[in-house]
C-alpha cells in the first residue's frame, strides 16, 4: 500500500470524526503502516505549533496535532493546510500553510475559497507521497449541499482527488437514519459515488438493537456499514477540538479542588486545562454566560482567546470581572494563560483593529502590565524557564500581542531574556503566555504547590493520552471492519 487515502466525513458537525481519525491513525499505525492525518480546511481557535511552515513555526488545528501524535510523527502545517479562526460572529482569520494571510468576512470567504483547492491538494499530494496512508477528516456535513459550489472540505476535495468517503452519523443524537439516507438525497451523482460506505458513531446499549436500523440504512442507499462503534469513555483523555463539550460536567467527589474558567465568546486553545481535568484531584468548571463564578474556586484560570478586547468586555458584561476581584480579595489563585493574560493588565488597545474593531478597554488591573495588539505574530515551540519555581516549562506561543509595563519586573517565566509571564506583587495573579505549561508534569506540580495547591501524585499527562489513542484503537479494531476500511482506501 502506497499513498492511500480514505475521508471520513459527517453528516453533521461534532458527530466525532476528529477522534474516529485520531483512533483510525493508530490503529493503522500499529499495523505498520506509515500513517498522514490530513485535514483540507479546519475552523477552531484552538491552535498548535508546527515546526515546518516557510520561514519558521505556523499555526494547525490542534485536532491534526493530536491525529499526528496519533500516527507517531511530528505535526506538519501541511496536515492542515486551510485554519480559519473565528474573531467574530461572521468573520475570521484565514491561516493557509501556518501563516496568518488576511481576516475575512464569512460570505467574501465562502465566495473565493475555491482558490485554495490547488494549495490543499499540493499538501495532501505531499503527505501521500511519505505514507502509505492518509486519513482525511473532513469538515462540518457532507450534507450542506448549498454550499457544495467552491467546496474544498468535503467532496469539493473528494471527488477531485478521487479519494474514498466513509461518511459518519451520529446515533446519540437521534436521527441517524434519516442523516445518513438524507445525505444520500442531496449529494450528486459524483458525489454518492465516492461514498464507500458508513460509520454509525456514539451509539449506547446493546448494537444488535440497531441491526434492523443498519438494515434500513443498507438497504435505502446501497452503501454497507463499516461498524457501529458504542460510547467510548476513553476519549474522555484526549483533547477536545469544539468548546460545545466544555458544558459537560465529568461526576467526582465533592472535595475536589475547584477551579473555574470562564467560557468567554472566543475562548481559544482550551485544552490547556486538559492535564487538570484530568487529574481527579480537581474539578475545573467550565462557567457558561449568565453563571457566577463559584466562590468555592481556589483558583480561576482565564483562558486563550481569539479576540481579547472584544472578550474583555464580554467578561465585564457577565460581571465575571467582580467574581474575579472578589475572589483575590479572599486569597484565591488567578491564573491567565495569552489572551486571559493580557486582560489581567491595566489596558488592552487595539488600534489597527487586528482582531476586531479597533479600540481599547479598561483591563482587570491585576498586573501591572499593558498589552498592545500588533500586526506581527509570534507562533513558536518554546522551552522557557521560571527562576520563581526552579523548573522549565515547555509549550508554545500564538498570539499577536505585545505586553509591557513595570510588573514585567516581576518574572515568572522567561525565553532567553524575554519575559514570558510574570507575578503580582502578592504572588496570587500569574499571567504567561506560555500555552502549554500545565501539560509539562514537573512544571504543573511546582506551579500548583506555589499556589498551596496540589495534584494527584505521580500522574504524567503526556501517558495518559497515550493510553487513551491506544485504547481508542483497541475499541475500534473490536467495533469497525478495520479490514474493510484498508480495502476500500485508494
């Protein structure tokens, strides 16, 4: 087998193709095969680093980052050739091959994006020729047949590629089989004749429940079943791409250390709170609009974000900026990770209107910095080191601000001679913008024992991932005709 591939595509949104990719690379890796993921356009604001764009580090869904630990390799902006980047309700930035190249509004995006076809497919053909295989995900729903025109994401990319469709329908949600034979319905000849078969996803019980419904699906639209692949409570390790998961509430004890994150508008790169939530040590609560923040919290994290100013003045609008003061002035923890980081300084100005309309807002006045947004972005792998913890942090850098004032004199992590993060003068607000760092196992535990806090011993994030992928691959060989699914790619 040389230079393979096989798409899954949706018949929805969140129907969970990016983790039946994730899986699907593993287990064919461990068969031994050299194993791409390849997603042609992806829309998140959670963002990783890749080391390989034109003149340095570029940007990539961190979906495709996970699917590239996946298959083993290191992560390639070429996996992810087309990132958009919501800034506001109807526009976002267009990263093509890691680089930033213009803010678009939604309808002049959808109206030239066809011109990025021939850059996706010059990726893809680049993965396919250092594999024997490429597992392509695709984006949204296979179904939006008004949007079919320009389409690179779904079978605007199959078709021309000559790449094979396993289309993915999720039971959990209800309707299942009227998704799958109604994609069916609004596809057009070359379109259902990519399709090689489906996947049914999520589904909970007893399968042979479903065999009449599997029955039905065949029959109706002469494609087969590739599997019906339950619930797996493994995936509940590896990292989410889409916030919607973020309102599910895991159950645990109820002396759990609290720590709570405000789910502001844009909030990006999320998954930085991953290695708390995965410690059972902590109970982290995601505080949807209209919701205080608990005043249990021994620590509130302020998270990434797409669009600070904009989101600054959210978070003042739900008066999470009062929950925040309140809860300094009882000796609570605050942690701001980039964006969360600037909007813990006295200003955040935005006057070329970077990620938004320009302006500037009033910050939460917690460090004694001011931040400036700027045209230059810095999107980088980075090793910093904290004199304050005696440890090192490894992580990465994505944001286009720029951070200044006399609380920079209070390091707490630095690159070289660059200041990454500092403290406040009473060491309760920290502020880095260093994504990354709580995933760092010995950085977490001197961080959280800084802050009188402390994890589970002994637990290494990093292998509690990697358990999961296997164990997602496991499920997967149990569950879907892996066999088949190797025949049908070409």
């Amino acid at each position: 087998m040389t230079g393979r591939a096989l798409m899954l595509q949706g018949t929805g949104s969140d129907v969970g193709k990016s983790v039946l990719t994730a899986g699907l690379c593993r287990a064919f890796l461990r068969r031994g095969f050299a194993v791409r993921p390849f997603k042609p356009q992806n829309m998140s604001n959670n963002a990783a680093v890749a080391d390989d764009a034109e003149g340095g580090s570029g940007e990539i869904g961190r979906a495709q980052w996970l699917q590239a630990l996946a298959c083993g390799v290191a992560p390639s902006v070429h996996m992810n050739p087309v990132l958009l980047k919501p800034n506001s309700d109807t526009g976002s930035q267009v990263v093509l091959r890691g680089r930033a190249v213009e803010t678009a509004e939604a309808c002049a995006y959808w109206s030239t994006r066809g011109s990025l076809l021939a850059p996706v497919i010059e990726s893809f053909e680049r993965l396919k020729a250092e594999a024997d295989l490429v597992v392509v995900e695709g984006a949204g729903s296979a179904a939006e047949a008004n949007l079919r025109q320009g389409d690179i994401a779904n079978m605007g990319f199959a078709v021309p590629t000559g790449t094979p469709v396993v289309l993915v329908g999720d039971i959990n949600r209800g309707g299942v089989i009227a998704a799958l034979i109604g994609t069916q319905a609004v596809l057009d000849g070359a379109d259902r004749d990519r399709v090689a078969g489906f996947i049914v996803n999520l589904f909970r019980g007893d399968p042979r429940l479903f065999d009449d419904g599997l029955a039905m699906i065949t029959e109706r639209t002469g494609w087969r079943s590739f599997g019906v692949v339950p619930f797996l409570p493994e995936i509940r390790a590896l990292p989410a791409e889409d916030a919607v998961v973020l309102e599910q509430r895991r159950a645990g004890a109820d002396d759990r250390i609290v720590v709570a994150v405000p789910m502001i508008a844009r909030i990006a790169n999320f998954d930085d709170l991953d290695p708390l939530r995965a410690d059972p040590a902590f109970d982290v609560r995601f505080c949807p609009p209209g919701t205080a923040l608990p005043g249990d919290a021994s620590l509130v994290v302020l998270p990434g974000t797409k669009s600070t100013l904009s989101d600054l003045r959210f978070l003042k609008a739900q008066g999470w900026d009062i929950d925040i003061r309140a809860h300094v002035r009882r000796g609570g923890r605050v942690l701001g990770l980039c964006g969360g980081y600037q909007m813990l300084g006295r200003r955040v100005r935005d006057p070329e209107g970077i990620e938004g309309p320009a302006g500037e807002e009033e910050g939460l006045g917690l460090l004694d910095v001011e931040t400036v947004i700027a045209p230059a972005k810095t999107v980088r792998n980075a090793v910093c080191r904290s004199a304050l913890l005696d440890a090192e942090a490894h992580g990465y850098e994505i944001h286009a601000g720029r951070t200044t004032g006399p609380g920079l004199n209070r390091t707490f992590l630095e690159r070289g001679d660059e200041v990454i993060g500092v403290v406040s003068g009473d060491g309760l607000v920290v502020g880095s913008y260093l994504h990354g760092m709580l995933g760092d196992d010995t950085f977490r535990d001197r961080y959280l024992r800084f802050a009188g806090l402390s994890g589970t011993p002994g637990m290494v994030f990093a292998e509690q991932v990697e358990t999961a992928l296997d164990a997602l691959a496991d499920a997967l060989e149990r569950h879907l005709d892996v066999d088949a699914l190797l025949d049908a790619a070409r």
